[in-house]
C-alpha cells in the first residue's frame, strides 16, 4: 500500500529520559495544566491558569505564546530555541518538578518541528537537519551567559540516549494526531 502524507509537517521528539515521543509536554502542578508543544515549525505554551477567557486576541485557551525562536522563560518551562534547516524550529526545554519535601528535580525535552517536504517529496526531518539538531544539543551547556544553567552531568546522561541515534525517526503530525484519534491508517 502507498501512504500519503497527512500533513505538512514533520517532528521527532525526545523526553526526559532521552527517548523518542510525542512533541509534547503535559505537565499537572497545583491541579493546574501546562502544555509545551512542537507544532508545525513552531513552539506553542499553554497554560490554562494564565487563561483569563477573553473574547479578542490571537489566542485561544489554553494557548499563551507562541514562539518561533529565542529563549523565553514561561509557565516553568525554561525554552531555547533556534531556526535551522527545512523552515524549521529547533526546541530544548528544562523544567522542574517538586516534591511533597520540596526537593528539585530537573528534565530535558528537545525536539525539531519543520516542514517535511522537498522538490514535492516527502522527506520526513533530513540527515542534514537532524545532525544540526545534534550539534546544537551538544552545545547548549555553553548557554550560560544567557541565563540557562543546565545540571551538566544529568543533560550529558540525556544528551547522549539522542547522539546514539544515526537517524531521526520523524513522524508525520498529521499522521500522529489521525492516529492518536483513532483513525485506521490503513484504510486511508
């Protein structure tokens, strides 16, 4: 069976054990949601207790940013992010979590969103792209002067689950969300 592309739009993600995900982060603090998420070739941060329900405005709830690159600090995700190949956004975010003893405890998520066609093929995230993604991460401990302080032993630990990879395993976003709501991709 030929598949098509569902989408414009390819993504591939790693969590905060450096493993391959969904470009997307839920977190539940205080009974209080916040989302960070990849979408497109851009970053998008919602966070419904910053929502006030206003009827104007380019924003719909939960959403309260969307960034196409530079740093930004918001709803406790620390973000960092650049333009890169493919019309893409590189993302890296560290956010914290506390315990019931108020203890601190740090995570990593990166991904690329960027558009996954070329010459009117789908190419999914490029060797080339991918290897940027790489390089990039591995320079982001130098961040300091921009205010990112990064636990250098537990970014190296995580940093390196994603340098093993050779290839980039993107998706297709319109795939993913087909499929996430059920849909048959083989009877597309």
């Amino acid at each position: 069976m030929n598949s098509m592309a569902l989408s414009n739009w390819a993504s591939v993600a790693f969590d905060k054990n450096g493993k391959l995900s969904e470009s997307k982060i839920e977190l539940i603090e205080d009974k209080k949601e916040k989302i960070l998420e990849v979408y497109k070739n851009w970053i998008r941060v919602g966070d419904k207790s910053m929502w006030k329900n206003k009827k104007h405005g380019d924003f719909s709830s939960p959403w309260v940013s969307f960034i196409q690159y530079g740093n930004l600090i918001l709803s406790g995700f620390e973000i960092v992010s650049k333009r890169d190949r493919q019309s893409g956004v590189f993302c890296f975010v560290r956010y914290c979590t506390y315990n019931k003893k108020d203890i601190m405890k740090e995570y990593y998520f990166a991904a690329i969103g960027c558009s996954a066609f070329s010459n009117h093929k789908d190419v999914g995230i490029e060797q080339k792209t991918f290897k940027n993604f790489k390089d990039w991460l591995r320079k982001l401990p130098d961040l300091k002067n921009n205010g990112i302080y990064l636990d250098e032993v537990s970014y190296k630990k995580w940093l390196n689950k994603i340098l093993r990879l050779k290839k980039s395993h993107s998706y297709n976003q319109g795939t993913l969300y087909l499929a996430k709501h059920g849909v048959d991709l083989n009877k597309i």
